[in-house]
C-alpha cells in the first residue's frame, strides 16, 4: 500500500485532534450519533474507537468535520483582548468563572480533581492552548503532598507550574484545621506562619498559591457554616492567614446576623441559598479603600425569575416520583411531622422559593419536589391521586435554578449523565451571585493591575 499524500495526512491528524479534544467531553457513542445525526453515515461507537486507536484513519466529510467543531464551545466576547487574567481552582463547572470572564477576564489555569465535572468544565468553556493550563489536583501545583519537600523548593514549583495571573478564584471545601500534630522541628525555618496552622488542608493550598504569585486580588467562596465551623477556629486561621499574606479581606470585621459577606441567591434566582463570599486586595496596591460586599445590593435585578419561569413545559416521566419513593417521603414527613419536627422534604409551586439544591439531589430529590396536584388529605390509597404525585427537577431545571441558564434557555451543555449533573448543579454555586461580585471588583481590579505594571516598568 502507497504512502498516503501529506494534505491528507495532515487532514488526518487535524480530524484525530479533534476527535480526542471531543473525548475528554464525551463519549464515542455519542459522537457516533452526532454524526449520524448530522449526515447520515452509518457512524458507529467502533468506528470512532478505530480511528482512536489507529486501526483507521478517521474519514471525515467538510460538513462533519464542521459540525464536530461546533461541539467545542466558542471563546469569549473579548477574545483575543482581555482585561485581566485569573485561576480558577476547585473550579467545579466553573459557576465562579462565568463573572470574571463576563468582565473581561481570561482563565489562565483550570484546577478540578473531578472527572465528570471536568467534562462539563470543557464542554462549556474555552481553553487557548497557548494560554491555558488544566490541573487534577492541585497539591502537584503546591506539592503539599510531598512532606520530603522544602517550603522553598515548593514555591519555586509554584511559581513555575502557576501561570501569573491578576485574580485567584477558589471554592475551596471547608476542613478543620489541627494544631496540635505540628512538631518543633516542622516549624523550624518557616516563611510563613500558616504553614503550620493550615498544613493537611485545602486551604493551605490556596494559602501557598497567593504567598508564591501574589496576585491582586482574590475570591474564594465556601458554605455559610464556613463561620461557625469548629466553633470559629477555622473562620479565624483563613482570616489570619489571609492578612499575614498581605490582604485587606472585605467586610472581615462583620459578624452580625446582616453580614454581607453572607450572600443568599434567592435575590438572584428562585432559591434559598446562602453562601460566604472572601473578596480580598493586597493592602500594597491600595486599591481597597471603600469596598464592600454591602454594595452587592446595588447589583440585584429588579425583577427576578420566579420557578415557575424555570421549569420546562414537557418533562419526562422519569423523573416523577415512583409510587414506592414517594410513599416513604410521604409516610416520613407524617411521622416527623407528628414529632413536631415540620415537614421532610420540600414541595414547591411555580410560585414558591426553592430550597437549597444539594448534592444529594440525585437520591430522591426530597429538597425541591414540584407539585403535580397530589392532594395530601386524600393520601395515598386513591389511585387517582396518586398519579398526581411530584416530580424531580430535571437537570435541564436544575441549570436555570442555579444560573447558568436563563429562563428558557438551554445554552449551558451537559454531556454527563442525571446522577452526575445533580452532583455538579448540587455542588456550584449561584451564578449571577458571583458575576455580581466580579462587577463589584472589576475597577478595583483594573487599577491594581495598573499599579503593578507601572512599579514594573519603574524597576525596569
């Protein structure tokens, strides 16, 4: 067999690259019927697995070869000119992205440890090859993993494998932090005090990302209960540590029951959900004077979606309750509510504000259940009622409640399966909370950036 021409080769490989970069989304069945899809070609899952593992050249037409590209997603409006650049770690499905890069700003590192959020990460948001690193875990950008390593030897890593950016974002998860296990001899030599008082926590990861690149500015986000955990100690060491890094932290002093560091979605979306916001500057920069989250408010819509605007009008049967499930909600909210202990789950009309969606909601959806018209004084031995039993939010619904679809739309893809998008929708954040707060920034942010770059060019 003759060496194939090197226009075809190369058309070859350019289909395989795409081939792959569409893999790390999703899966080759549905590749497979995309195509079918798109030009009815007798696409099978094997015949993308021979083209992936070379047992097939892959043989793409002009117009497949076009519509597998529209499976990426685009760049943003100000691409290529971007204001700012950020990082955006235990990134999830990148909600808090979404309002940095709607100001301007451009991701320069992605950290997410989980696959299948990975993939909705990749099939949302674009990544410049040339300006975009993506990381697993984020202990191999810090090393904290690694006890045999120096402090030094791991910030010089950091500043090589971190790429330098204006803003760090981070979701970080809320851990204890334990004193008591650091030795003498640990402490010996120590750059920086948290070293110690966060060591063995995620937040010491973010802690020694901002000691090594020191960006501008920083958002880190984290549950409500993030201010009582361990009866305030861990509130207290990411303050402390966040100052000894040389940050203003926003509204640090608040405490009150009106603490706006305290943010609840339902003044954004149809949903209880409150959530803390750490918006900090570096002092030097002086760009601090005056901010706060209280401003927040400024940012509220004046007419906000309400649920019934988020729900899809033709819902499959599969996610209305199954008689056995919605008997065992039924019966436990009774016995509960017996005890005096309120109802077990939360049912909701077109008009109600939702509760908080969590991870969990895959189980049985118990949080947020949408009224089909069971009437609970007939029970449930009336089979006519019973069919009118509740149903699941769809994930489609589930994208709405959280922002990143608007009432209507269906622009945010999912490419994972139910149980993987309620884990995700579950585990993010309030959308237009975070792009409300990047709005807040974005001047401050600016004039940092500015700061920086003139005491360059004067040392220079």
């Amino acid at each position: 067999m003759g060496k194939l021409p090197e226009s075809l080769t190369n058309a070859h490989e350019e289909e395989l690259t795409l081939i792959r970069q569409l893999l790390e989304i999703y899966d080759q069945q549905f590749i497979a019927d995309y195509l079918n899809n798109t030009l009815p070609n007798n696409r099978s899952r094997e015949t993308i697995n021979r083209w992936v593992n070379g047992k097939l050249p892959p043989s793409l037409s002009h117009a497949e070869f076009r519509a597998l590209q529209e499976l990426l997603p685009k760049p943003p409006a100000t691409h290529p000119k971007y204001d700012f650049d950020f990082i955006d770690l235990f990134a999830g499905i990148g909600g808090i992205r979404r309002g940095f890069e709607a100001i301007g700003g451009r991701c320069v590192l992605t950290s997410e440890w989980n696959e299948p959020a990975v993939r909705t990460y990749k099939a949302n948001y674009h990544s410049d090859p040339g300006h975009h690193v993506f990381n697993t875990d984020i202990r191999d950008l810090t090393l904290s993993h690694h006890e045999d390593v120096s402090e030094k030897k791991a910030y010089r890593h950091i500043d090589q494998v971190v790429p330098d950016h204006d803003v760090l974002l981070a979701g970080f998860p809320c851990q204890p932090f334990s004193i008591a296990g650091v030795s003498k001899k640990n402490a010996l030599g120590r750059a920086h005090g948290f070293e110690d008082k966060t060591q063995g926590t995620l937040f010491f990861d973010v802690a020694r990302i901002l000691a090594a690149k020191q960006p501008a500015a920083f958002l880190l986000e984290n549950v409500k209960n993030l201010k009582s955990h361990d009866k305030g100690k861990t509130f207290k060491v990411i303050i402390e540590t966040l100052e000894e890094l040389g940050y203003w932290v926003a509204d640090a002093e608040e405490f009150g029951s009106d603490d706006p560091k305290i943010i609840d979605g339902q003044h954004f979306v149809p949903q209880h959900r409150e959530r803390i916001v750490l918006v900090g500057f570096r002092k030097d920069l002086g760009v601090h004077d005056g901010f706060t989250l209280r401003d927040v408010e400024a940012e509220f819509p004046e007419k906000k979606p309400k649920l019934k605007d988020i729900l899809e009008k033709k819902v499959d049967d599969k996610y209305i309750l199954t008689p056995k499930l919605w008997e065992y909600l039924f019966n436990y909210s009774l016995k509960h509510k017996a005890k005096g202990n309120g109802f077990g789950y939360g049912l909701v009309t077109g008009k109600d504000i939702a509760r908080t969606l969590s991870a969990r909601y895959y189980k049985d959806g118990s949080e947020i259940l949408i009224d089909r018209g069971f009437d609970h004084a007939k029970g449930l031995h009336d089979p006519k009622n019973l069919v009118n039993r509740p149903r699941r939010l769809t994930p489609r619904e589930c994208a709405r409640l959280m922002g990143y679809d608007g009432p209507g739309e269906a622009a945010f893809r999912i490419p994972v399966s139910d149980t993987q998008a309620y884990k995700q929708f579950g585990n993010s954040v309030v959308v237009p909370v975070f792009a409300a707060v990047a709005r807040l920034m974005k001047s401050r942010i600016l004039k940092a950036k500015r700061i920086g770059q003139g005491r360059v060019n004067k040392a220079a």
